[in-house]
C-alpha cells in the first residue's frame, strides 16, 4: 500500500522527463507563501528513491518559501516509464498548468513509448474524448516553424490542427497568416479551400444522410456539391433554432421554409 509521510525537501529529486517544463517564478512564489500560511493542501508522489512523480510544482514553491519538509505519498511498487508518464500527464492534462506544447509531447511520447497503442488507447488512460487527442498531437504534422509557434505561445493548438490537414508544402502559407493576425476560422476555410483545390467537385439532385441516432436527412437542389450540403445544413441549423426560440414546432417550421421558398 502506497503510504503517506513527511520527508525534508532534501529528500526529492525532481524528474528531467516530467511532462511540466514552464514555471513562473512569481505563481511559484506565491503559492509558497500559500502553503506557509494554510499548509500543503495536497501531498505530492515520489518512488521510494525521492523522485517526484507528481507536485513538482508544490517542491519549487516550497523551496521557494523556505519550508523544510513536504507531506508525500510513496508508491510501493516499481512504476513502468509508460504509468509514470500517465500519473505526471493525468495531474495536469485536466487543468491550466500545461502549455498546449508541453501537452503535444508529453502525449506524443507517450505514443511512441507504446506503438502498439491507438488514441482512443490514450484517451481511455487520461479521460479524454479521442477527437481532443487528435487535436493534441496534430503538431506532429506541422512543419517545425508551425511546432516553434505554439511553442512560444504565438499560435494555439487549433490552429496547429487547422494547419495540419494540409500538405507540408502549403502549411507556411497558413502559418503566415496566422502569424499575420488572421482569425482560426480563417484558417480553417484558407485550410479547405486548398484542400478542395485539385479535387473534381461530384455534384448530386439529391444527398440522403443517415445519421447514427436513426434521423434521415434529405437535401436536394439543382447540382449540390458537399459544401453546397455543408452551406445548406449550417443554415438549416441557424434557422431551426431561431424557430425554437420563436416557440414554433417542428410543422409550423417546415411550412415557414416552405412559404419562404416559394415567395422567392
């Protein structure tokens, strides 16, 4: 059983590998000087060896602060890289004190330490939506000015993954105009505008979605491309809602549309 004890600062030795490597100094401090007035909320985790698991960020405060010792919790079994990586990742991955980079690789090497794995693998490990590990390790298919970007802050991962879903060779045009001052949805459509580029547009009278809740949605027109669909349903969408707000049910809706239609 893992056990809960108080050990001198000396004793923890911090790891190199831990997913956290930004600290401010001034938030550092501060939080010392919180926990000398109000004692250490949440104990930090440690091998039997000293080094930290977890509450590297609680040991810098404390040092800071000038306190002597730190409540810990020592495992009692030998931990594989992959579990440690997994504990130091879970304790912040839920919360602000990771960087959107320092989050891409602690998840990317997590990956590579077991190749075997698949993202929903990863998901399943920290509790997350796979689509948001998507998103996570899209630098990977960034060029490295796009990585160096969100690295010093000047880029978010939305727009990394935004920039991933197009070849290398167009991925510093978008990263331009990002860094020009232009908006993600920007991107996004500078994004699937080149994406679309070389691609025949197949047109139909008529596209039927089946959707996996059971509802069957038919759209025709003279020619509908798939953006044509993509146009067509997000204004369905906005006028649907305007409808709900409006208090109309879904018949009255339809026969509104239909009289607008026609008045056209």
């Amino acid at each position: 059983m893992p056990q809960l004890t108080t050990k001198p600062l000396a004793f923890f030795k911090p790891d190199a590998k831990q997913p956290r490597q930004h600290y401010t100094e001034a938030d550092d401090r501060q939080l010392g000087e919180s926990m000398k007035a109000h004692g250490q909320l949440q104990p930090v985790g440690s091998k039997p060896d000293g080094t930290l698991l977890w509450g590297h960020r609680r040991l810098r405060a404390a040092l800071l602060a000038g306190l002597k010792d730190l409540q810990v919790i020592i495992t009692d079994r030998q931990l594989t890289d992959t579990e440690i990586r997994l504990i130091q990742l879970s304790e912040n991955m839920h919360r602000s004190d990771l960087t959107a980079h320092e989050k891409w690789l602690a998840c990317a090497e997590l990956m590579c330490m077991n190749p075997k794995w698949q993202l929903k693998d990863l998901a399943e490990h920290l509790h997350l939506d796979p689509s948001m590990l998507t998103r996570l390790l899209s630098p990977s298919k960034c060029i490295e000015p796009a990585q160096a970007a969100l690295r010093d802050g000047k880029i978010g991962i939305s727009d990394c993954y935004a920039i991933s879903k197009v070849p290398e060779g167009e991925q510093a045009a978008l990263l331009a105009m990002k860094l020009s001052g232009a908006s993600r949805d920007a991107i996004e459509q500078a994004g699937r505008t080149s994406r679309t580029r070389n691609v025949p547009a197949v047109k139909l009278s008529r596209v039927k979605c089946a959707l996996s809740s059971g509802v069957v949605i038919v759209a025709s027109g003279e020619a509908l491309s798939l953006d044509d669909l993509i146009e067509a349903l997000g204004e369905a969408q906005k006028e649907a809602r305007k409808a709900r707000e409006q208090g109309l049910d879904a018949k009255t809706f339809q026969a509104v549309l239909r009289d607008r239609a026609k008045a056209r």
